[in-house]
C-alpha cells in the first residue's frame, strides 16, 4: 500500500510527499495559495463570472487530500451558489495523514466537521454535506472512468506530467473535453507545452495565464460556448 509521507517547507507549510514517484501532492511553496489561484480563482471565480449560473456541476481528477473540494465547498457558501463535486481518486487517504497538514488553519473552525465528514463519508455516493455543495467521491482511474453526467469546470490536478505522463494525453483531454458543457472550462497548474499542445489536439482553447506563487504560468483550456 503506497502511503505518502508528510513534508514540511522552511516557513512550517506542509504537503505529501510520493517517495516512489518522487512527487509532492501541492507546490512546496503552499499548497493553499496554489489551489486557490489555480481553481478558484482561474476556475471557479472565472467561469462564473463568464457564466453567471448559480449552479455549476465540477469534476476533479486526483481528489487527494480534499483541499480543492474544501476550499470550493467555502467559496459555494460565500457565493451563494450550489456546487455539485464529482472527485475521482485511485488512492484514497486516512484523515489522520490529512488532517497532520493543518490545513484547516485555512478556513474559520466551524468547517472543520465539514472536512472530516468529507473524507469519512462513504466513497461512490453523493454526500449532501451543505445547503451549496454536494460531493461524489469515486474510487476509480479517471482512465477508465466513464462518467454519466456532463461538467462545467474540470479540477485536473494530476501528478506532474512527467511523472504521470499517462493521464496527460490526447486521448484523456478528448474523453474529458467531450463530457465538458458548451462554455465549461479546464484548469491546471501547469502550462508545459506538450500539455498545451494535447489541449489543443483534443479541441480545447488554450489559454497560458499567471500562475500560483513562484510558478510563472498555469493553463486554462475551454470549449466555446454555444453561439
Ligand atoms: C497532485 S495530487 C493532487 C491531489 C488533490 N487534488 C489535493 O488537493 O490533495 C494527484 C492526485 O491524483 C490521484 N491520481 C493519480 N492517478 C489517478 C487516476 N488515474 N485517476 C484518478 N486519480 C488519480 C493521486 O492519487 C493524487 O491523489
């Protein structure tokens, strides 16, 4: 069984660590401030601000510690939107290793049950956990994963694509760019060019924008909406 061991940065802010893919789960630098700037701001905030729903159905490739679906559960409650998150995951975590990376200094202490229940709940069914945001979490390679509803915005936060080059192909990018909506959107933290150029191939409008802190650039791929 592959368990993750936990590392620290020299300002105390912790991620995992993959010792046999030698792969940390987040940017060393914070694994907070890349998420929020890579899918909340560049997806969740961008897509509705070009949408205006107040509904918005996400899928997330690489569920992992839950950060992203936690910080996008708080941002459905500060937006007064209804978020339903459908994560896949192959390798699912203990809270005790999640909950040892303090992310929870993140967000006020009444969410802290939210993240708990997030993670304790039961895999391949949806949880309603608040009024704004319901969670499927699924327990299956996103290779393989035929997914039966279509998605607004795509969390795709995969290993590196030079430690996972498998899950950053043209054939994933065109299975995913086919259950995306007409104006839906996919964000990345990483814009290297063979990613780019795959986005591209699959039918996606590549756009290279400002990446988190100490990464220069991100990704953000969509399809055009209906005219
Ligand atoms: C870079 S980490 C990101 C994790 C997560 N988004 C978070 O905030 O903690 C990549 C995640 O993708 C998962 N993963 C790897 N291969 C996968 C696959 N084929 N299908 C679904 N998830 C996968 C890994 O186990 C890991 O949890």
């Amino acid at each position: 069984m592959i368990i993750p061991e936990v590392i620290s940065n020299e300002a105390g802010l912790k991620t995992l660590f993959r010792a046999d893919i030698n792969e940390t789960y987040h940017s060393i630098h914070g694994a907070a401030a890349e998420s929020l700037h890579v899918f909340i701001e560049a997806g969740l905030q961008h897509w509705i601000s070009q949408n205006k729903s107040q509904q918005v159905q996400i899928l997330e490739v690489g569920f992992g510690t839950g950060l992203n679906a936690m910080l996008s559960l708080i941002s459905a409650q500060d937006l007064q939107i209804k978020i339903n998150y459908c994560a896949y995951e192959t390798i699912p975590l203990p809270f005790a290793l999640v909950n040892s990376l303090n992310y929870a200094v993140n967000w006020p202490s009444s969410f802290n049950n939210l993240f708990e229940e997030m993670h304790a709940n039961n895999w391949n069914q949806w949880q309603h956990l608040t009024p704004h945001f319901s969670l499927l979490k699924l327990q299956e390679s996103i290779l393989l994963a035929e997914p039966k509803q279509t998605f607004d915005l795509i969390y795709f936060d995969a290993f590196a694509p030079d430690k996972q080059s498998e899950l950053w192909t043209i054939d994933l990018f065109k299975k995913l760019y086919s259950c995306l909506n007409p104006g839906g959107v996919l964000v990345s933290y990483t814009a290297k060019g063979q990613v780019r150029r795959n986005l591209l191939e699959a039918g996606f409008r590549v756009e290279r924008i400002a990446g988190p802190p100490r990464k220069r650039h991100m990704v953000r791929a969509s399809k055009l909406p209906k005219p």
